[in-house]
C-alpha cells in the first residue's frame, strides 16, 4: 500500500487509516484508489471478521483535496465520483462484514459519506459532521443524499445538505447519526469494545443482515418477509448456527469462526 494509506491486519480485525494528516486526509486520486483496494483485499481475507476505519492525525477525512483538483484542468467531476468515490461506497455497503467508523475528528464532505455509509459510528466527543459541499456550490454525492435523509429525516437533512451545519458528536448522537460518542482519551477503549464482540460473532449472519437492511430500504413487507427467509435458510445452513445450538444446549459460551 502507498504510503497514503495504513492497512493493518491483526486479531481478525483490519484496521484502515487514510493518512494524509497535513490536509486532514483529504482525498486525492491515490488515496481514493488505495482505499478501493484495502476494502477489496479486507472483503477477500476470509481472516478478517471486521474492519475499522478511521483516519491519522487530528481529523477522520475532510473529503475532496480541492488544492489536487485545482491543479487538474478540465477535470470531470462525474468521471471523479464514478471511478473513484462511487466504488468505495459500494465496496462498503456490499462488504458482508461490519465496517466501525472510528470517528476521531472532522468528517466533511466525502468523508462525512465515508463515516455514514459505515455499519457503525464510534465518534470522540471533539469529532463532527458537516457537509461541505454547498461551500463551494456543489451537491451531496458519495451517497450522502441517500444516507443522510434515512438517518435524520428530509427536513434535517435538507438542512444540513443546504446550510452546511456543523453537527458534533452530541448532537449528531442525538439525532441517531453516529452510534456512541466518548471522551478523546476513551475513543480507542470504545472502539475495541465494539470491534471486539464482532471479531467473535457469527460473521455470515452478520453480513447476511448487513445485506437484509440495505434492501429493506427500497422494498415492502412481503419483500422482505421472502428475503429474510432466503437469507434464513442460508444462515441455518451455516456452521456457526449449529455451534450456536450446540453451546446453548451444552449450556456454554459459543465459538463462533465466523463460517
């Protein structure tokens, strides 16, 4: 990996820091295609459970590096979003293992899309949200249109897309935007918390209902009803499953390997 970016593999879990903290791990092209390629390589390694994503320095990602796009004439911004923005979302929510957002400072823009289309949102209490695109006269895009609506409701998130609010970790917790926010010098200590029940868990059925949610959002009732028991059958099969019933009859903790 270039130097843009850390991937770490350890205890089942991949941890993925962009670091470019001069510029607040602003996105440029290599960063964007090196972070393609860490969720492609975390989705393959059937070692990893689940992947922690953060940033290095003061600022989790504050989205498009405008000094790189400044230097680019011409540049197209649809050809942007379609080659380098657009596949990390998918990669994210199409990943059939949890992603947590170790939120450790400001996530703006493309980075605030970065942070919602993750599973979880671990935020320190100094960390916040702001969509910055209308700053600079542009609209939502890396899936924040779809996002923030479904976390907020349209009228909040017409708010923060159009006025460019600033929302802190409090607020945002309040508004059910971010999942648990900590004191600074607790963040890593919450992260582990969560990072650590997932390394455990059933990883199948946990990607199986990663994939259920997303679908739900554009699907009715007896849509789902079918769905949920293809996605059953599917998880029943499963070893974990019948480790699951083995250690509940035997009275005892399951081990669960994630198959």
């Amino acid at each position: 990996m270039p130097d843009c970016i850390i991937v770490e593999i350890k205890n089942r879990t991949c941890y993925i820091t962009l670091n470019r903290p001069d510029v607040f791990n602003a996105f440029d092209d290599e960063l964007s295609y090196a972070l393609q390629d860490a969720l492609k390589e975390a989705t393959r390694n059937d070692e990893v459970r689940v992947v922690v994503l953060t940033g290095a320095g003061k600022a989790f990602c504050s989205g498009q590096d405008l000094k790189d796009i400044a230097q680019k004439e011409n540049r197209s911004l649809r050809d942007s979003i379609d080659k380098r923005y657009n596949p990390m979302i998918r990669a994210m929510r199409t990943m059939p293992k949890p992603i947590i957002c170790r939120l450790n400072g400001v996530a703006a823009g493309a980075g605030c899309s970065l942070a919602l289309a993750s599973d979880m949102i671990i935020a320190s209490e100094n960390a916040s949200l702001i969509e910055i695109f209308i700053n600079v006269g542009l609209v939502l895009d890396s899936g924040s249109s779809y996002f923030l609506p479904r976390v907020v409701g349209n009228q909040k998130a017409f708010e923060l897309a159009t006025m460019g609010s600033k929302v802190m970790a409090a607020q945002a917790f309040e508004w059910g935007m971010i999942s648990k926010v900590v004191p600074a010098e607790e963040l890593d200590n919450a992260v582990e918390a969560v990072v650590s029940f997932y390394r455990n868990a059933p990883t199948k059925a946990v990607g199986l209902m990663k994939k259920m949610m997303n679908k739900s959002f554009n699907s009715d009732l007896d849509t789902m009803l079918e769905y949920e028991a293809y996605c059953q059958e599917i998880a029943g099969n499963s070893e974990d499953y019948r480790e699951g019933v083995n250690a509940f009859n035997e009275k005892r903790k399951p081990e669960f390997k994630g198959r």
